[in-house]
C-alpha cells in the first residue's frame, strides 16, 4: 500500500523530529489560481475516497498511485478513451479521506471536444450535473464482506464528468462565493510534481544529529 504525504506536511514533520512519515511517498501539489475568464472557469471535485460505492466496491485512496496520470492528466466525458479528452486536471491533491481533483476544460470554441466541454461546463455550473468518476487499474485486492472489492493498490488512468457516479460521494466541491473567488485573478503555471521516496537513513541520522547538537547547546 502506498501512503503519501505533501511536501509541506513532510517538512513539518522533520522540524518536530516525526521519523513515522519517513515510508510515505511525498508529493508536491501543483495549482492554478482562480482566472477571470470563462474558459478557465474551474471546477473541483472529490474524485475518489474510501466509501463504499454502489458496486460495494472501495478504492483505498492510500493505495491509488498518481504517478503516471500526472503526466497526462485528461478528464474525459462518462470514460470514453476513444475520445480526445474534454479536458485536463490542473490540481490533484490528498485530502481527509479521498483525493481531490480541479478541471479545466477545453475552450467552447475548440475544435471536436469544443462544444461537449462547454456542455459539461455549462451543466455544472448551472447545476444539472455534479459527479465524475474514476477509471483505473486494481493492482492488489481483496473480497469484502458485501462480496464487493477491496481495492488496496490502483493506478489512476483518467477520470470523467459523469451523470451518475458509481461512488456516491464523488462529487463537485461547492464553490466560495463570488466575492471570495475574485480577490485573484492571477495565473499561476502548474508545475508537475516530482513524487520521490526519501532516504529513510539519511534522515533518521540527520534527525539524531539534530538531537545531539540540540543537547550539547544547553
């Protein structure tokens, strides 16, 4: 099972000498700020969490492995990969018990995709749609006691705006109001998240290095 923890988070726990977030896969989120245009209208989402969906299935959100998604973060309409996507995830983050997952989609006047993006769009803002769901690979599971799946270990390949979820909870976040979203317009460019494993020796010495120069300077 994979446990991961942002970078923030990690730093915070190295300053209080915390060696239990050493195992965890560190992640650094990437983000755009709320635009001022149409286009780059936003919209959030929980993607996945533990629940147990309508197929008595549970994705354990621990084991969803993001890695090779964030190299091609496409949002799609209701898992059609035969498609060209709708458009694209500009922020995916752990959270609570799931992971959450903001899109931008494609401009109303992009050829192809153009006018079933500003359909989802317009749909979600007006309120008629409010879900999406994953799709993925399950690498590791098991039967649970509703007969359902055990998901310990999956990897993430896309997820779609749907108009019935099959986890009930997977749904849009509700928006700030207006006056709160518009304090800023800036862009900022999304940077990929370098996903690494720390050296748990290093750290566990550098942590009792820290403790000895800690004790000799009182």
């Amino acid at each position: 099972m994979k446990n991961h923890i942002s970078l923030k988070s990690f730093k915070e726990a190295i300053k209080a000498q915390d060696i239990t977030t050493l195992d965890k896969t560190i992640t650094r989120d990437y983000q755009i700020k709320a635009v001022d245009s149409d286009d780059h209208e936003l919209f959030t989402f929980i993607i996945t969490n533990d629940a147990m969906d309508r197929a008595c299935d549970i994705v354990e959100p621990d084991g969803l492995d993001i890695t090779n998604y964030l190299r091609n973060p496409v949002v799609l309409k209701i898992h059609n990969d035969q498609a060209w996507p709708i458009g694209k995830c500009v922020d995916l983050r752990r959270v609570d018990n799931g992971w959450q997952g903001t899109v931008q989609f494609c401009p109303g006047d992009y050829p192809v995709v153009g006018p079933d993006a500003e359909f989802c769009r317009r749909a979600l803002r007006d309120g008629f749609i409010s879900a999406v769901s994953i799709g993925f690979r399950a690498l590791n599971y098991s039967i649970n006691d509703e007969g359902g799946m055990q998901i310990t270990e999956s990897e993430l390949l896309e997820f779609s705006i749907v108009p019935v979820p099959c986890n009930q909870e997977a749904l849009l976040v509700p928006r700030l109001p207006i006056e709160e979203s518009e304090k800023s317009i800036e862009i900022e460019v999304p940077v990929i998240p370098n996903v690494k494993k720390i050296n748990r020796k290093r750290l566990e010495r550098e942590i009792e290095l820290a403790k000895i120069k800690l004790r000799t300077t009182k």
